[in-house]
C-alpha cells in the first residue's frame, strides 16, 4: 500500500511557516527543538531570506556539517551568505548551554549533489564527504606565520580546524566586497582555527581583492578564472597554486611573447599536469600557440580558444601535438580562417574522431568550399553531440550538404548553423535577415531530418 505522505509533510511546513514568521520566537525555538528539525527549518528560513534566523541557525547547528548543496541564491554573494558567515562560531563558548554547537563545516557553494548535512555514521567521529585534506597543513601555515603560541592541552591534534567551503567570484560590486570583507575578519578573528577553503576562484578584477587573496591559501584551488589582468598579475598568482584542474583567462594584457614575464608564465603552467581544461579568450597568440601548449600534460580534455588569432602555422602545430590529441571540447570560434590550406584543421578532425563530443566554429570566415573540403573529416567524428558553425558565409546548396552528411552521425543532436546567406538583405556583412527567407530555410532543414527519420537531432540558428 502506498503511504500517503502528503499531508503531514503540509503540516510540518505550515508549522516552520508559522515559526518564521517571527524572528525573535524562531530564534528563541532554536534551543528546543528537535535537532531533525534544523533541517526544513534551516531550508525555509534560506528560501524564504530570513538573515537573522540563519545567522543564530549557523550558531547553533546541530550537526558537523552544512551545506548550501542546491539551494539557489538569488546574487551570487547574497546578503545570506554573509548572514550564514557571521553566524559562525570558531571558538565556541566555555559557558555553553546543554546544546553546544558542533558546526565545523560550512560550506557554501552551489550546485552541488550534497545533502544540507552528510549521514552521520558515527556520533563520536563525525565526517563530512566534502571536508578538505589541506585543512590540517593550511591550518599549521597560518599558525606559523602568525607566530600563534599554543599550549599544551592545545596542541594541533586536539584542535580541529573550523572549514569555510566557499567559491569566490571578485566582480567589484558593493555586495561582493561586503561578502568578502565578512570572510576576512572572521579569519582575522579566528587566530588560524579557520581554514578558507576556495576551490573555484574567479576574478574579474583585481581591484579590491590583495587582502583576501594575501590570506587565501591557494593550495586548495582547482579551478581559476581570470579575466582582465596582466600576464605578470596572473602569473603571480599561479606562482601559488599548486594545481589545476582547470585554467580559463580572458583578455589577457601583456607587450610581448618573448620575454620574461611569457617564460615565467609558461613555467608556472607547465607545472600544471593534471590540467583537463584551457579557455584562452581574448588572448592574442598569433604563431606562439605551440609555446604555451607544449607545457601543458598531454590529453586535455576541453580547449577553448575564441578571439586568439590562431594562424595557420598555430593550427599545423594544433593537429600534431599531443596535447590536443584526445579532446572532447574545441571551440574556435572568431578566429578567421581565411587561408588556403585546410589540411592541418582536418588532419585534427580526424586525429579527433573518436573523442570529440562538442566543436564551435561560429563567425570563422569559413566559406562553401572550405566546409566543404574538411565536410568528410568532419562525418567521421562519432561521438560529436553538438556542433556550431553560425555565422559564417555559407550557400543554401551546402548547407544541405553539409546537414545530409552530419546525418549520418547518430549521437549528434544539436546543430546550430549559419543563416545562409541568400536570406541577407543587400550586403552580407551588414546582417540584415529576410525573415520569411530563413523561415523557408527553416522548413526545408525539419522537412529534411523528418525524412531521414532524425526527430532527435535539433538544428537551429541564430543572427549573430
Ligand atoms: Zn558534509
Ligand atoms: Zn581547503
């Protein structure tokens, strides 16, 4: 027989509605309620943007861990997250009453699978499925730097650390700056007890960010973004990282590729080698893509490289390296690719038939007749799933060729292509679409994949 769970699960919710609804009498249930019950009411009162109550919730949490798991914040560093962290007690009270907190992991990153707290297996030694192993050594390194004399009966292994999970976005904002600064002092309070654990750390500008990045231990970071710096900013910091998983850099500035600050750079690159992802954008690499990729590990996994006027001789290197040579994801798009020889691009589709799953071509100068010619390198790629080609100037008579072709791979399932250009009003690079044109074009490609029995495969467009 199936339970009907329905209507006591609205019973408890109108309760913790109700609850709530007053600030000072929720706070004050805190000290009696069942600890179970911490969990709907700490996920009602994040929802329903109660600060004050979560602050005293952070306070006075029940269990060894909390997590944001798949809560959604509305701003990336909303005022609720700054709430949760002055919530957060690093040296609890000695006079404590009956229920002391044992909060010792906070963790407030997004999108994660996690639960609001980790099962507890043991009440004596509880355990968090995202604690983190550096916790410990960061710990004993700000202790050192901060000459913080300890006594006997609080030696490093009756201590256990206090852990911040957070992901850290530097965009300038009021807001962000905020969120920051309540970090800072609480670390500045904490006397090494707190460990800042940033694993994603992503920086648009450097303005404002010395004093949290002086006292973040990078050891931690797997994944970097940053966009707007100079080269000798970005590779101060990567002096400092230990490894990544991922490295993305936006609009990059830097005077020359020759000398010192690009070597130093290259160096601290290569000693990433369990690096899967580079997103170059922005970053002006003319004949000198095959410096930076020969430091990298081989098999990289995602490789992006928009805006980066990557010539011909970048793209020889491109199809015979090692590191490219097993990659899932390559985007390209915005480099023009106006030359003769289109070898060396079909040489890498080939090389890439067996693993590439997403490639991006859009606004490439490609022509009829270059699609044309890397048109069966690119029927080769099995395991493609997304291919984007928009904006380039293509006929009508090889679009269909080229969907006919793309047909025949069965995993590919979105095609996003270039509106052809006899649906351009007047001149081409002026991008004015006849819309009743693209519609027809439209029908004849759905006409197309119906026939071949290809309902999954969604092909689209879009003006650039
Ligand atoms: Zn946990
Ligand atoms: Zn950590």
């Amino acid at each position: 027989m199936k339970m009907d769970r329905k209507e006591p699960a609205t019973l408890l919710a109108l309760a913790i509605q109700s609850l709530l609804s007053n600030d000072s009498a929720a706070i004050h249930a805190l000290g009696e309620i069942p600890r179970e019950l911490f969990i709907p009411l700490f996920t009602a009162a994040f929802k329903g943007g109660h600060k004050k109550t979560l602050t005293e919730m952070v306070k006075t949490w029940p269990f060894f861990c909390l997590h944001i798991g798949n809560l959604s914040v509305q701003k990336p560093h909303g005022e609720l997250l700054k709430a949760m962290v002055d919530g957060l007690q690093i040296l609890p009270a000695k006079n404590c009453d009956s229920r002391r907190p044992k909060l010792r992991i906070l963790d407030l990153r997004q999108d994660t699978d996690c639960r609001t707290t980790c099962p507890a297996i043991s009440t004596k030694s509880p355990v968090c499925l995202y604690s983190c192993v550096n916790a410990k050594q960061s710990m004993l390194k700000i202790e050192s730097i901060n000459s913080i004399v300890t006594s006997e009966s609080e030696t490093q292994s009756s201590r256990k650390a206090m852990e911040l999970l957070v992901d850290l976005f530097f965009d300038g904002t009021l807001k962000e700056r905020e969120f920051i600064s309540s970090i800072v002092n609480k670390i500045k309070q904490s006397l090494g007890f707190l460990h800042l654990c940033c694993r994603d750390l992503q920086i648009d500008t450097f303005y404002d960010c010395e004093d949290i990045l002086s006292i973040l231990d990078l050891v931690c970071i797997d994944n970097l973004a940053i966009e707007q710096a100079s080269l000798s900013e970005v590779t101060t910091l990567l002096s400092r990282i230990v490894q990544l998983d991922s490295l993305s850099l936006t609009k990059i500035r830097f005077r020359s590729l020759n000398g010192d600050i690009f070597r130093n750079f290259l160096m601290h690159l290569g000693r990433m080698d369990h690096l899967k992802e580079l997103n170059l954008s922005s970053f002006c690499l003319t004949n000198h893509l095959e410096k930076l990729l020969r430091v990298l590990p081989p098999d990289l996994d995602f490789l992006y490289l928009p805006f980066c006027e990557v010539s011909p001789r970048d793209f020889t290197f491109l199809s015979q390296c090692p590191q490219t040579s097993h990659l899932k994801v390559l985007n390209l798009s915005n480099n023009p690719m106006y030359w003769e020889d289109f070898e060396p691009f079909q040489t890498l589709l080939e090389n890439l038939s067996g693993t590439l799953r997403h490639l991006e071509i859009n606004n490439c100068l490609l022509t009829d007749s270059t699609m044309l010619v890397f048109l069966p390198a690119l029927s080769h790629c099995s395991k493609l799933r997304l291919l984007s080609f928009a904006s380039n100037p293509i006929t009508m008579p090889t679009l269909m060729t080229i969907v006919q072709h793309l047909m025949s791979l069965m995993e590919l399932k979105y095609v996003i292509y270039p509106i052809p250009v006899h649906c351009y009003e007047g001149c081409y690079s002026q991008r004015q679409v006849d819309r009743q044109k693209l519609g027809e074009v439209q029908t004849q490609l759905k006409m197309m994949l119906q026939l071949a029995g290809r309902d999954d495969m969604r092909c689209m467009t879009y003006a650039w």
